[in-house]
C-alpha cells in the first residue's frame, strides 16, 4: 500500500497502481515503455499519462493489463516522473 492505494514495487520503487476512483477504476503503469507498448490494445477504457481507465469493471481488459504488469516487472526502464 502506498499513496493510499494497492501497488506493485520493485527495489522500493512502486511501478504500478491500482485506484477505485468516484467514476472508474485507474490502472497506473508507471513506466511508459511498457504502457505505451500495449495502451492501443485497450478498446473498453480511456487513457492518460500512465492511466487506465475503465468505466465498467465488467470491461476490464484482463489479457492486456498482465501484459502491462508483466512488461513493466520484466523492463529495467525507470519509471516516469
């Protein structure tokens, strides 16, 4: 936990987040190598720098988020400030 919220860290430096917002659910993925790489697969959410966002959990897109995750674990990039 921190920010408030659950995250992923890796060397005490937090990659990845997870919000429950008043009008979605934000998906944060802090290294724009791997959320660039795969944010024009998402077809039920909106985006900003480093967040997804989906209006209906029902649409959230499992497959591309663990892309996402998994790239940002695998990545040696730093993450974005």
């Amino acid at each position: 936990m921190a920010y408030g919220g659950p995250c992923y860290a890796k060397d005490n430096n937090i990659e990845a987040g997870f919000a429950s917002q008043k009008n979605f659910i934000g998906v944060y993925i802090l290294k724009q190598s791997a959320f660039k790489m795969f944010v024009n697969e998402l077809k039920n959410a909106t985006h900003g720098k480093g967040v997804v966002r989906f209006t209906n959990p029902d649409k959230i897109d499992f497959d591309v988020i663990q892309k996402m995750l998994k790239t940002t674990y695998d990545t040696p990039d730093i993450i974005c400030g």
